[in-house]
C-alpha cells in the first residue's frame, strides 16, 4: 500500500516535469521568409542577463549554416539562403532551470514570402494592415515601407489606401477585391550593403457585419473633476479607445444625472474619429453654453456603446474657490508686470545703452584717481595723404569735423598725419613715434566708389608695407594702441586693403559717418549725428590727455 502511494507520487512528479519541459520549450513557431531577403529572429525567452545559445537540433552539436550570425543574442540571416530552411533552437542558460524555444524557417524563392498570418477582413467596413516587423523597426535605421497585393505594388492615394510612417496601412472601405496576400517590404542598408525584409499576410473579405468587436477603453474622463464658474462657458471631453477601425456601430453620448444631454437646453454634444499611431479613438465634447448651479456636483457620464459592450466615463463640475480665483488673477497679473517692467528695462538699455555707458564712465572718472599711462595724444589719426590735400568728405570730416568734436567739444588730444607733423621730418620716425605716444589709432577709410586716397595712402610713396616699415604692424597686431575704425561716405572695398584691417573689420565692426547726413531733415540729421559721435567717444579714452605742444 505504501510501495503504491510512493509510485503514484513519483510519477506524478515526473509529470509535472515533462508538462514544465513542455512549457519551456513549445511548439515551433514558423517564419516564411525569401530567398535573398534579410531576416532577423529574436529569442523571446532571452533575459537581460542571460546567455542566449543559437543551434540547428537539441544540444547545440550542429554549428549554425553559412550566412547566419548572431548578434546582440538574435540571428541575423545575411541575406536568406534556400538552404537556411529548417528548424533553429534558442536555448537560455542562467543559475535557474535552462529553457528552450525551437523555431522554423520556411525558405521560398519568390520575392513575396508565403503568408505566416491570415485576418478577416469585413466587407464595406475599414481594415488595418501592420507591418509586424519589429526586429527591423528597433534597428532605427534609415527605411523604405512599401506593400504589394498579390507581388504587385499597391499605391497608397490618402483616401481608400493611407500609409503611415510605420508602415501601417489602411484601407478605407474593403471590397471583395481587396482579398488577397498583402507582403510589408522594409528596404533597410546594413553594413554598406543593401537589403530587403518582407512579410506576409492573408486577407480574406467577408460579408456581414464583424462577429467580434475589440474591448472599449475609456482613457477620459476617469472621475475628473473640473473647476468651473457659474454663468460662464466650459467643456467637457470624452475620450475612449474602440479598435483598429472605425466602426458605424459605436456611439457616444452624455448623460446628466440621469438624463440625456441632448434633452437639456443649453448643451450641445458632439463626436468622431480619431486615429493615433494606427489606432482609433472615439472623442466627443460636451459644450455647455451657460454653467448653471444645477450641473455643479452631479455625475456628469460619457458613454460609449457598441453591440458588444458598454462603458462609461464619469466627470463632475465643482465650482471655482472664489479666494483661489483671485489669487491665481494676481498672480498673473505680477508676472505680467514683472515681465512688462523687464521688456521696458531692456528697452530702455538698447535705446539708451551708449548715455548709460559714457555717464557710468564719466562717474568713475570723476570718483576714481587716474593713474597716469605716459600717453600724450588720445589718438592717432591716419587718413591718405591725397585726401589731406582735397576738399572731399574724407579730409573734411578728418581736419575739420574731427577736430571740432573731439579736441574743441570733449577735450581729446588728437595727431593728425598732414595736420600736426613738420615738413622735412623724417615721416617713419614721425609716425613710429606718435603711435607709441597715443591710446588709440583711428583708421579713416573711404568708399572705393568716391575716393581713392585710402588705397594711394597704402601703395604711394612705397608705403604699401606700412605694417612692417611704419609700426603700424604692431597697433593693428597687438591692438596697442586700440583700434577704431571709420568708414566715410559709404561702404569700403576691403578687399584692396592690407588682411590686418580686414582682421580688424570682422572682429570689431566700424563706425560710419555720411555726409549724406545733411540731406536729411534737421531732427533726424540731428540724431545720426550725435549717435556717431558718441559711439566714437565710447571707443576713445575715458580721461582725455593734455595736449602737447611738439612731439619729443
């Protein structure tokens, strides 16, 4: 009796095994795959950190075939050969029991594989179509999705046949005609080579309508309560998950407290369709034109129906605090007056930047002591020697504008080549000695289309090379003294000028003076005017130096 019991536990221990052994390993799942084509299976048993084992039969004896690899645990067929059909096993090894998981690969040679799942499909109504190819879609690399019907192409028009960009493909309203092997092709490049993965389905169209409906999800509202004011207007939005397609079957509408809202003055419902990522949504809005005390703290339901089933979504209106009210206005209305008072602010330092930067510098000036830097002249000022002897805009704004504004008005001790050297001096020691004795070079260039004394200043007289033979070269080099540039009467062709004014153009800019200025109205002559002048005086020294008589 004893010996009885103890076979009758062992053995029903060893059934347990083989149905856990059973379990572990399954039936074979089939993959109908081309010839040519690239074709990626996964393990679904394989775990994060466990090892994968690929083979051809039952413990792993058999190397996998030419053309096969494995990577990242999953086989890639690089491309599909005739003789890569038959069975693969993937078996997972960790510290607990192994487990086993055997597939087949079914190799044909034409370019649309046979068909591995079959859908119906019913007539007048919208199909979807997916492209169940998620071992290539995870590789997220740069794809075509195209679908053929039967091998020949199907042409997508946005209205009876859409295709989005994952390759879902949808059919507005299916006929009879549509029956038939729809193949999703995935042209994909791995590895610098050029691929192609397809897959298969079969559609069969039936007549009728659909035996089974999919199960509705109410996504909103889910008991929401909304905050509202009385005798004011507010909405309400139902939101529910129906399927794959859109079904004339399905219906929303609101119930309030018992009765339909279409019954009630003042309400207004509405719904439809929505797709999303291939899926479809039913969304209905409940417009009330006028809250009344009436709608506050009573079930407010959205219901969605089809001949399967029915759910509801509940939503409840609740007055708004009127404390909270007021302080959610107020404080508004400081961010708006902090962010109106921060727009005035850097308004007002765009306009008015330059006063605020001369009046700053002129408060450290008058509270701060100077030490004194050596410097004699507050600039050196270089124009063409042919413009000096003219009488055009350049030697006019150089011996005369200059001059007035700077050394009469402000103060500033200016040398000006023509103006302030003596004849028979030697003119590189002239220049090399006053631009060591000045805080700025001012550069005065004129527009190639008026003058051309800059361009004569550079190659007349040998003077070409000023840079190197005058000490220029160090001024611009070094920015010692600091550099300023003013361009004359239009635009300047840098271009015929030495790379180290060009260097100076694009790191700092120029300043520009038109005497075009006076063919403009008083006001706004007055304006361009006193704009460059101060600009020029934010770039020249803070404390103007004494004026010297001769140069030592």
């Amino acid at each position: 009796m004893a010996a009885g019991g103890w076979i009758c536990f062992l053995t029903g221990l060893l059934s347990l095994a083989l149905a856990e052994d059973h379990n572990h390993q399954g039936e074979a799942d089939t993959y109908h795959v081309s010839a040519g084509h690239l074709f990626l299976l996964s393990c679904p048993i394989a775990g994060a950190h466990s090892e994968i084992k690929w083979s051809r039969r039952d413990g792993g004896d058999e190397s996998l075939p030419a053309g096969v690899e494995v990577r990242n645990g999953s086989l890639w067929f690089l491309p599909v050969q005739m003789t890569h059909s038959g069975s693969y096993i993937c078996e997972k090894r960790n510290k607990t029991k192994p487990s086993k998981r055997r597939f087949r690969v079914s190799v044909s040679g034409s370019n649309c594989p046979d068909p591995s799942e079959e859908i119906l499909a019913t007539k007048e109504t919208g199909e979807f179509l997916q492209c169940k190819q998620k071992e290539i879609f995870r590789l997220n690399l740069p794809r075509k999705i195209r679908w053929t019907k039967d091998c020949q192409q199907v042409q997508p028009d946005g209205e009876s046949i859409s295709l989005n960009t994952n390759g879902l493909m949808r059919l507005a309203e299916v006929s009879e005609a549509d029956a038939g092997k729809y193949t999703c092709h995935i042209d994909v490049t791995v590895d610098g080579r050029n691929y192609t993965a397809a897959r298969s389905v079969q559609m069969t169209v039936k007549n009728g309508t659909p035996d089974l409906f999919p199960e509705i999800h109410v996504v909103r509202p889910k008991n929401e309560v909304v905050i509202v004011e009385v005798g004011k207007r507010a909405e309400l939005h139902c939101k529910a998950y129906t399927g794959f397609s859109e079904d004339e079957e399905i219906a929303m509408y609101w119930i309030i407290n018992g009765t339909y809202a279409s019954d009630i003055s003042g309400l207004a419902e509405s719904w439809k369709f929505v797709h999303e990522r291939g899926k479809v949504f039913g969304q209905s809005t409940l417009s009330i034109a006028t809250v009344r005390n009436e709608f506050l703290n009573i079930p407010i339901n959205c219901h969605i129906s089809s001949p399967a089933e029915e759910k509801v979504g509940e939503a409840r209106l609740q007055e708004a605090d009127p404390t909270e009210h007021n302080t959610f206005y107020m404080i508004v209305s400081l961010w708006l007056l902090a962010l109106f008072t921060i727009l005035i602010l850097t308004a007002f330092f765009l306009i008015c930047k330059v006063n605020l930067f001369l009046a700053y510098r002129a408060l450290k000036t008058l509270f701060s002591k100077q030490v004194p830097d050596g410097k004699l002249y507050d600039a050196y000022v270089s124009v063409g020697q042919s413009a000096m002897l003219g009488l055009d805009g350049v030697a006019c704004f150089t011996l005369r504008l200059l001059p007035e504004e700077l050394e009469q008005k402000h103060g500033y001790s200016l040398f000006i080549r023509g103006r302030d050297d003596r004849p028979g001096e030697a003119v590189h020691d002239v220049i090399s000695a006053a631009v060591r004795q000045c805080r700025r070079l001012l550069i005065v260039l004129s527009s190639a289309g008026k003058s051309k004394e800059t361009v004569q200043f550079w190659e007349n007289h040998n003077l070409l090379t000023y840079e190197q033979k005058v000490g220029l070269h160090d001024a611009l080099m070094r920015n010692d003294p600091k550099v300023i540039l003013v361009e004359v009467d239009g635009p300047v062709d840098y271009s015929q000028l030495p790379e180290s004014l060009r260097y100076i153009k694009r790191t700092q800019g120029a300043l520009e003076w038109k005497n075009s200025f006076a063919e403009t109205n008083k006001l706004t002559q007055m304006y361009l005017k006193r704009n460059f002048w101060k600009s020029l005086r934010c770039n020249m020294p803070a404390v103007p130096a004494r004026r010297p008589q001769s140069i030592a």
